[in-house]
C-alpha cells in the first residue's frame, strides 16, 4: 500500500517518467519544464519523496544538483511495462 500511496501521488508517476525518457540526470529546471511547468515546490516535494523511497536519487554538480533514476527506479518503470503496453493499446482504441 506504501508502494500505491507513493506512486498515486499527483505528478509523481510524470516525474518518474521524465527521468527515464532519457536515462541522463537532469537538472531540477530542465525537469520542471519537461513536467509542464509544474509548481516547484510540488516537484520539490516529489522529487524528495522518490529520494527518500530510493526511486530517485541527485548528483551534484558545477551549477546545481542533476536527478536520475536509481537502480530500484528502472526496476520500477520495467515492472510499469505491462502498464505501459495496456495504455498504449487504450490509446489505439480511443
């Protein structure tokens, strides 16, 4: 249930996604506009609960901090694949 609360969260399944789209860290303003330009403290918040739950983790480096997904968050977006592949097939039929 801890899993579903944290996931549930508004924005926290974007955030996730923009940080594997690429697979690089990001910088915290770079995500914030991949993410529509969500409010920063929301990404602040989520970006902190996803540190905390061991999904997301910073690099600091000259100008600020860059975000990654953990080894426990890839396992998590290969785990959503099957969500992934119903979503897409919910697309088609719309």
């Amino acid at each position: 249930m801890a899993a579903l609360d944290l996931l549930g969260r508004r924005w926290t399944l974007r955030v996730i996604w923009e940080l594997h789209v690429d697979g690089a860290p990001i910088g915290f303003r770079d995500l914030q506009r991949r993410c529509d330009d969500m409010s920063s403290s929301v990404l602040s918040t989520r970006l902190t609960e996803l540190r905390e739950a061991g999904i997301a983790a910073s690099t600091s480096t000259a100008a600020q901090p860059a975000w990654h997904l953990t080894a426990l968050g890839d396992d998590l977006v290969t785990a959503m694949g099957p969500l992934l592949d119903w979503s897409r097939a919910w697309a088609e039929r719309r």
